[in-house]
C-alpha cells in the first residue's frame, strides 16, 4: 500500500512532531528558557568522538549518547529526587534524539556511520 519512502516520511514527521512537543514541554511545564535547547543541540554529538578510534568504538559511543535509554534513566533521577538539573538535561537530550532521528540519523550499526537502524545515511543513501 504505501511506498519505503512513504513510510520513512512518515516516521521522520513522527519524530520531528515528538521534538516538537518536548520542546513545548521543556517551555510551558519545565519553566527552562527555549535558547538553551539551541545552544546545548549539539552536545550530544559529543558521543560520535569514537568514530576517532574506529568504526566499532564510534558505534557504541554515538548509540550510548543516541538511544532513549540516557534520557529515560536522567528523567528518572528527576521524578525519584526533583533534581531540576536532570529534567533540564533529560529533555534536551530528548529533543536531540528526535530531531536527529527526524532527519534519519538513527542508532549506529559496525559497519559505519552511514549504516544506522532507520536505513542508510549520506552518500550510501544517495547510490
């Protein structure tokens, strides 16, 4: 019924609406000023320093900083102490993930950066 094409459309319009509503969360109910969300985006991206040592390493690292995992256990230190630190960070790595899986950038197989879990990235999507 629906084309590959058609689906991953539909599944990055998913993922970018999800970054929306996090970032309207983070505003009205977190209280956290929107620049921060612009201003720390590319943190996370710290995690693809891996790729540095080789292929396996980047993998591991980018996933650790790219699954949901990280956010869901920060945002559970928030809910068990009502650390506001740990809703700040939650949220915006949240809204990174889904920005980042909004352009097709999932989680990361060995054989490099371009091979994730939502297809293929770059200049292997483009043959």
């Amino acid at each position: 019924m629906f084309k590959q094409t058609t689906l991953r459309h539909i599944v990055s319009v998913e993922y970018l609406f999800a970054a929306v509503l996090v970032a309207m969360f983070y505003v009205a109910v977190g209280g956290f000023p929107w620049y921060w969300l612009l201003l720390l985006f590319l943190v996370f991206d710290i995690s693809m320093a891996g790729y540095l040592i080789n292929k396996q390493v980047g993998a591991i690292t980018y996933n650790i900083g790219h699954s949901l995992i990280g956010p869901a256990l920060t945002l559970t230190v928030f809910i068990l102490t009502g650390a506001e630190w740990a809703l700040f960070v939650a949220l915006i790595w949240l809204f990174h993930i889904l920005v980042d899986r909004s352009q097709g950038y999932g989680l990361k197989h060995f054989e490099g950066f371009e091979h994730t879990h939502l297809g293929k990235i770059g200049a292997l999507k483009r043959k």
